[in-house]
C-alpha cells in the first residue's frame, strides 16, 4: 500500500476485531484465513482461530450444507477466544451469506461476491428473495463486490483457464481485508512465490489478485476508512502459530526424542484426529514408526504391542474409534503397560458430529471400561498447551506403567493460536525406571513410590515372562483366580493410578481464593471461561476460575479451593459430566452451565450464566 | 533402550545348544487330557532349538480360546491377549522390535471370526509371524458351540438343529490375503508337523500354518474321517516342492488336472502316471487355492511359499530413508515453517 493512500484515507485504532471468511468448501476459505492469520502474527497481534468446515468434502456447491468457515480474533490485547460476533463476514456466496450472516455483530461488515447472487444461486442457498435487494440486511453494512469480474479484470492476459481465473478470487478478497485492517501484503506474497515455485504463471495470478484486492479496497473507497491494531504486548520470544493437532504430533516427537524410546503410533483415520497421524508419518526421521491399522482396535492393539516390545506407544482417535478401542484399554490396564491413548472429541453419540466440536467422553474416558479399569485422565487446555500435556501423558504412562488418556477436541485440534516455541533442550528428559536384577524382579513387584511395575522388554535374558488380560497374582504376574488376589490387584491398580496426584502441581487460580463464584473447567473451554472471568472482574464480580488438566486424579488442593465459595458453576460442552464427578466426589451443590451445539462457548454465554447465578442468589 | 538389530540374531552355533525343555515354563498346563494341544505344544518346543534363537528374544502372543493359553507354558516372553486381537499385539511387536522371532498362537474362533480382520490384514501385510491356528471346529473354552469352520448342520449347543452358517476354509482365507507362506498339518503326525513348523519357522514373512487338531470334549473326532490314523494316507495328501502329487498307503493314487478340476487317479506305484500334477509352492495363488478346497484327499504341508518383504523391513527402509534424506532436528520441527520473534 502507497502511502499517499494511508494518508488519503483516515485510519482509525481499534482494540481488537473479529472477522470470518466463509464459502464453498473448494473457494480456499481455509487457507485464506490461514493468511490472514499468518500475516497477523508477523503484525504483532494476539489471536486465535477457528476454521469450521463440513463434513462432505464437496457437498452441493452453492447449498448451505457445503459452507467452510474460516474465523480470526486478533487484539493489541490478550485473546483467549477466536470471538463471540465477527466484525466483518465475507462471504463469498449465498450460502455463505446465509449460514453465518446471523453471527455477525449488528452494525457488523457484510463483504459479499455480488456475482454469486444470481437466481441459480440463491435458491440453493434457500433464499426466496435476493437479501441484496429486500432489506433484510439492513442490521447490517453491505459492501458488494464483483469478486469475479474484477479478479478476471486483474488477471487478463496471463492465458488461465477459467477455473485458474476463479481459483484467484479468494486472494482478491483477503487483498482486500489486508487494506481493511492495514496489514502488509509481504507474508503472503512470499508463501505464494514459495507454494508455487514451479509454475511461474499461478505465483503471478496470485500476486495480481492480491494486489488487485488491496488497491481496489483503496482506491474504490468501499469502506471509506480503514482500521489499525497495534502490536499486542506479548512475551518476549520466539513464536510460530499452531493449531492443537500439530502441538499433539510434535509433543509426542519431542517425549520420544527426550526420553530415547522409540515413537510407535497405531491409529486409524478419523476425524478430527488424523491430522496427528498424517503429522506423525511425515518425521520418520526421527525413527518414529506410524501404523495406520485395518481398524481401531488393531491401532490400539499393535500400540500394546510395541509398548510391551518397549517403545513409546500411542493411539491417536476420536470418540466412536475410543468406544472400539475400549477391551484393549483394559488390557493395558491389566498388563499396566504404557500406552497414551489421544481423543480429539467430537460431536456424539454414534457418528455424530464429526467435524464440530464436544466435551462429551469425558465419562467415558473415567469409566468406559467393563471392570474396575482406572485410567489416568489428561485434558488440553489450549492448541499449543497440547503441546505439554502429550508429554505429560507420556511421562506418566512410563513413570507408573499405565496407559493414560489425554482428551482434546476438535475446537483445539483444529483452532490455532501464536505459540511460544520451547527449547528442544529445555524439555525435561525422563525415561523408564532401571530394572531390578533377576534376583530382586519379578513381573509385578512394585516400586513403593509409584506402585508400578518395571517395564522388562523382550530380550532381556534371564527376565523372560507372560502377561496377558486374565487376573494376576500380585508380584508373580501369574494367572490367579485367588478372590483375595483379585481385590487386592483392583485396589492396587486403583492405588497406583491416585499415586499420580503427588505429580500434580498446586491448582492456580485465576482470582481471588474466596468468593462468591468459582468456575471450573477443563478442556478446550478455557479461553472463553478466562475472558468471561477476566471481563466479570472488571465488572466488579466475586468471581474466580480455575481450570483443570488432571481429571483423574484430580488435584489434590481441588477440594479446598472448592469449600472457598459460595456456589460453583462448571461449564462444559455436555450434558454435566464433570459436574457429576465433582458432585459425587466432594459433595457439593454445584451447578452446570451446559451446551450442546457442536460449537465452543461464546464468552457472553459464560458471562450471561455467572450474572444468572448471581442475580438468582441475590 | 539400546539400538536394536533390524534382524534377528542366532546364537552362535559353538555356544550351549538349547533343548526341548529349556523351552517348557514353570506352570501346570491346564488343557484337557488327551487334547490335541498337548502334541502341538511339545512339538513347538522340539523345534524351536533347532532354530538358535534364543529365549529371549522369543515372543509368544496369543487371542483368547483353548489354544491361546499356548504363551504361559512356554518359557520365553509371552503375551496372552485378548479376544482375536493377537495379530494386532504380534504386529505392533515385530514392527518395533525386528530382532524378536514373533509366533500367534490362534483358534479357528479367535482368528477366523472375532479376529477375521486382523488376521486377513496380517496377512497381506506380510507381517514376520509365524501363526498358528488350532483349528478344531468348534469353540472349547466357552463349552461347545459352533465356529466359523464348523460343518454346515452341526449340532452344536447353540445350533441344536443344526448350523445354518457355512464354514470358511482357513486356508483359502490365507490365500485370498496374500498371505506368502500357507501350510497345513494335523497335530497327530508329529515328523510332519514338525518339518512344516520348521519351514514355518524359517520363512521370513507371514507364515500361516492351519492345523487339524482334535478337541475331545467339545468335538471329539472333529478330523477322524481324514486324520484318524486308520485313514490318514488314504484320504490325505502330503505335498513336496517339485514331487508329484502322489499319496495312499501304497503310493498308489495321485492327483491329475481335469478341465477346472482335479481327478484321483489310480496306478501301479512302479509306473506312476507322466501327467500327475507336480507340487509348485510358488505357482500362481489360485492353483493352492483350487488345492484347500478339494474335499479328499486333504492335501498337507505347504501350499504356498513366495518371497516377498515383511513389513518390518519396508518400514525400517522408509525410516533409514527419511534420516538419510533429513537429519533429525527437534527445535527446527518445534519451530514448524515459520516463526516471528517478539522483542
């Protein structure tokens, strides 16, 4: 952008702002909006993302059924959330229109592709009548756009095809949104000279388009101003944005790489969770072995496996491949072998929603075993937090031989945000305790402090042994049918699996230790429950939160901290399934704030349920 | 842990020589007197110390049923699994560990109907193990009821009009999974079921030996109409690489192609026949195929072996590619594509 232009026209400074790209599945709205988000990280801002896209690949192109959505937040302040309302939507068809214009803030920016909008179109979008044309989008500021036409214009000449020609007006519109909002084209023009390398004519369409789109913004006045969001104050560092799955694939790399066990994955694709297998597969470098198995029980099984053969075992799924998954779970329970077992929830029961987001396995990672099968439970809080609780997962999976599950979603697998890069040789080393010499070692004898077995691979002479599902005499390992054997096993297992609390550090807590109201959560909620509690502070509100990343065990000081308020409110994305376990465990009348949408909590909706709490206690 | 050899060691042929009873486990075997286990059991322990792998580095997983309860008398390292999973198990073992010799121990329950999909995956894969099914037509441990290669009308005690599912052959089942080393074996003919077992041993890839075994409480003489030692060379056939297909107590019958099917011929077993059909483990699938389903003579031994690499090779092979092409580097993956620095 010129700077006669800057100057021209006036520029205003906002906080923060919201937008949305959204259209057919095949417009590029994702990687459009991975641009914007790229582009925005260079600029300095916090933000965080949330791309929402269909379960077809290609559904009817131009129906509602087919609409991918790509939405940023980003401040010269602290996100927590990709944003409850959009400041600008732009959609790029009808359907577009249609699918989201009822999120968008009032007052809000309708950015629309004013050649899409004819007849054929907006009856697949189910629209009786043009909504250009009938007011019903008065609430709203229209800006219409030939974004084909003009992108034809900008790429005259170059001898495209057609739907090359069409593939370009995406980056016309994000040219356009970088004017909006005064950010540099650099970072883009630079992926595109890189992504299309080897075909000189797409680097120049793209560029055009791009530019186009800037200096049409610019030049037609559309917005008549344009606005500026100052760096935000980040920590000092380096950073790279990530979304949950590859913060979960490289946080098993780095425990296989600091600990010297090998990474075996076994995993069938599903989604929202294969993009940790597709991420795994491309570091086999690192001598990490992936299986995509013939099904989940296979994945699981082979993970067994290759943990009972002494590698770092993991199986990565959602949760209807967790339900298949579950027999074998118990079997490594039984064998307490180390397995990490990854469920990036989704939508349920049955198929579900697959592609949208849930809390709803929480039970059934706790409980969703026959027999008394307990399992250590690990929950991400953000996309870069996976990062550190996989390797979590796997510290304690080996330090207390037990498969452990860490539960994401598809919120944080798939949202990104700007992430603080660790330093490979900072991260702790850890590894599998030193066995005993034959004569002090037998298959199930415990160390005192953790209750775990040692873990004896194949090929250790003089230590060979058989393990399996049916009961095990305590130390021996044998098979035992003993009823004393048996109760005396349940309970160490139990035992074993509480020990895991001495590891949990002291519980933070977002504000004061006393009040009126604590929130508790866990889980991908965390950026909306923070930025609700932070805005009721402000407001003035006894309000505090903390948020959990132990669910069993749970922290130690949970129960304290608990007894330090007047009501506790527990937000989740279910039915209550935490609320169940704190009420069973400690007793207490707490009370759930609930959504079943297949969409993350809104930090109003968080606010809005703390002010009703209060407001009925008064 | 230590590296670890992509290829399993023998021990050295001057060193102590293992026996069969180095390779027996301190528990009382708990199969029903008389089961067909018994011999199969002790057969595997005569074999495995001619194979110089050590103890060690022996793996023994099994499913669930009669047969799977194989791993806790052997006295190497064992995994009793569970219900039809043991493919999977064996899979993720061999696969992290080449340097371990990895047997499945099955039933024709366990690896033909709960575990049909680990199996046919194994299979094509050609994972190294060396499966044995115990193939007894019946399920034992949970008392009697039919299984997938139990006979069409079987009353069993949850078929007490008899079956209405037809049986699988669970060698052609092999065959259609491509699976590169399929043989069959009674467990009454010891010599035999040793040699096969020994070549089973030795394949390098997925080895699958189907053997007749009798349960004699649950489906006593489930094989005695072809294995009974009465019958045996009249209505089974011995195949050897290369021999003619030649069987009866007098060598006296052989086998000869006729149009899409096979005939038995008769003849005096000074002059055989020029055009009796000549054993060839590496002929096309569909001559093995066409050789499982005959009705009799059963043909025994190896029906199919073929040369093609294990799957813990070709993974191993991608990997040592990968680090050729890349070094290892935990920051540069940690920092991803791109990063910004913030001052």
């Amino acid at each position: 952008m010129s700077d006669a232009a800057t100057k021209s026209l006036p520029i205003e400074d906002i906080e923060s702002a919201v937008i949305r790209f959204a259209g057919d599945s095949g417009d590029g709205i994702q990687l459009t909006g991975m641009q914007f988000t790229s582009t925005t990280a260079f600029a300095g801002n916090d933000l965080s993302t949330l791309p929402d896209y269909p379960a077809e690949i290609r559904a009817p192109v131009g129906t509602t059924a087919g609409v991918s959505g790509f939405q940023i937040q980003f401040s010269s302040r602290q996100v927590l959330t990709p944003g409850d309302a959009p400041d600008v939507l732009v959609a790029m068809n009808p359907a577009a229109l249609k699918a989201n214009v009822k999120d968008v803030k009032k007052g809000g920016i309708l950015l629309l592709n004013k050649d899409t909008f004819g007849q054929a179109n907006l009856t697949k979008a189910g629209y009786e009548k043009n909504p250009l044309d009938d007011g019903s989008l008065s609430d709203w500021r229209v800006i219409t756009v030939e974004l084909g036409r003009l992108t034809r214009n900008a790429l005259e000449g170059l001898g495209l095809t057609p739907t090359e020609t069409e593939r370009c007006k995406n980056f016309f519109a994000l040219g356009m949104m970088y004017w909006l909002y005064d950010r540099p084209l650099d970072a883009t023009l630079r992926w595109i000279e890189d992504k299309f390398k080897k075909n000189p004519k797409f680097v120049e369409a793209n560029r055009r388009a791009l530019h186009a789109g800037n200096a049409y913004a610019e030049t037609a006045e559309l917005f008549g101003h344009h606005y500026r969001v100052r760096k935000a104050p980040i920590k000092p560092g380096t950073y790279r944005n990530i979304t949950g799955n590859e913060a979960t694939a490289l946080g098993f790399v780095a425990a296989s790489a600091n600990s010297g066990l090998p990474l075996w994955l076994g995993s069938y694709p599903i989604t929202p969770a294969s993009d940790v297998l597709h991420e795994l597969s491309k570091h086999k470098n690192f001598g990490v072995k992936t299986f995509q198995a013939e099904d989940e029980i296979a994945a699981i099984g082979s993970a067994i496996g290759a943990s009972f053969a002494g590698n770092l075992a993991i199986t990565t799924s959602s949760g209807p491949g967790i339900a298949l998954k579950s027999e074998a779970i118990g079997l490594a329970v039984m064998t307490e072998l180390p397995v990490v077992v990854l469920n990036v929830q989704r939508g349920g029961p049955s198929t579900g929603l697959p592609t949208k987001t849930e809390q709803a396995d929480l039970l059934q990672a706790l409980y969703g075993r026959n027999g008394e099968c307990p399992v250590p439970v690990l929950a991400a809080a953000t996309p870069g937090d996976c990062f550190y609780m996989v390797y979590e997962a796997c510290r304690l999976a080996v330090k207390y031989m037990t498969p452990v599950f860490l539960l994401t979603d598809g919120y944080l697998a798939n949202g990104s945000e700007p992430w603080l890069v660790p330093s490979a040789g900072a991260l702790a080393k850890f590894g599998p305790a030193a066995v005993a010499p034959i004569a002090d070692w037998k298959p199930y004898k415990r160390d005192p402090e953790t209750l775990a077995r040692a873990w004896v691979a194949p090929g250790m002479k003089g230590y060979e042994h058989r393990i399996g599902g049916i009961e095990k005499q305590d130390v021996t390992g044998n098979v035992s049918y003993d009823p004393d054997n048996h109760e005396r096993m349940v309970r160490l297992r139990a035992a074993k699996v509480n020990k895991i609390a001495q590891e949990i550090a002291p519980t933070e807590i977002l504000g004061e230790r006393k009040g009126e109201v604590l929130l508790v959560g866990w889980g991908g909620t965390y950026g909306a429950i923070t930025a609700a509690v932070q805005n009721l502070q402000k407001a003035g509100r006894s309000v505090s939160a903390v948020h959990l990343r132990h669910l069993n065990p749970l922290p130690p000081d949970l129960g304290d901290i608990l007894s330090g308020f007047k009501q506790v409110l527990v937000p989740e994305l279910n039915m209550g399934q935490l609320l169940k376990v704190l009420r069973a465990k400690y007793l207490i009348p707490a009370v759930g704030l609930n959504k079943i949408k297949g969409q993350p909590f809104k930090v109003s909706e968080i606010e809005a349920g703390v002010e009703n709490l209060l407001k009925e206690a008064r | 842990m230590a590296d670890v050899k992509d290829e399993i060691e023998t021990l050295p042929a001057s060193g102590p020589v293992l026996q069969a009873k180095d390779f027996k486990s301190d528990q009382m075997v708990r199969w029903c007197p008389g089961c067909g286990d018994f011999a199969i059991l002790a057969t595997v322990q005569k074999v495995l110390p001619g194979l110089g792998v050590p103890r060690e580095k022996t793996v023994f997983v099994s499913g669930i049923g009669c047969s799977s309860r194989f791993p806790y008398y052997m006295n190497t390292y064992g995994f009793h699994s569970i219900h039809g999973r043991a493919p999977t198990v064996a899979t993720g073992v061999k696969c992290a560990r080449p340097d371990l010799m990895v047997w499945v121990i099955t039933g024709d329950g366990d690896a033909l109907s709960i575990g049909g999909n680990h199996l046919i995956h194994a299979l094509r894969r050609n994972v190294d193990l060396k499966i044995l099914l115990f193939n007894n037509r019946i399920y034992g441990l949970t008392k009697g009821q039919y299984s997938p290669t139990s006979e069409l009308g079987k009353k069993t005690k949850s078929s007490p009009m008899g079956t209405i599912d037809a049986p699988l052959n669970p060698i052609a089942v092999a065959l259609a999974s491509e699976a590169s080393f399929v043989a069959r074996a009674i467990d009454t003919d010891l010599p035999f079921l040793t040699d096969v077992l020994g070549r089973a041993a030795r394949h390098k890839g997925s080895a699958f030996v189907e053997i007749f075994q009798n349960c004699v409480v649950f489906n006593d003489g489930a094989w005695d109409s072809v294995a009974a030692k009465d019958v045996r060379d009249e209505k089974t056939l011995k195949l050897a690489h290369g021999r003619p297909m030649i069987f009866g107590k007098n060598r006296d019958k052989g086998l000869r192609q006729k149009g899409f099917d096979f005939e038995v011929v008769s003849f005096d077993p000074a002059s055989p026949p020029q055009d009796l059909l000549v054993h060839d483990e590496q002929a096309p699938a569909t001559a093995a195929y066409a050789l499982a389903h005959m009705g009799e003579p059963v043909v025994q031994g190896v029906l199919r072996c073929v040369s093609r690499p294990p799957l813990h090779e070709l993974m191993n092979g991608q990997i040592e590619r990968a680090k050729s092409e890349k070094a290892p580097d935990l920051q540069k993956i940690l920092n991803g594509p791109e990063t910004w620095t913030v001052a």
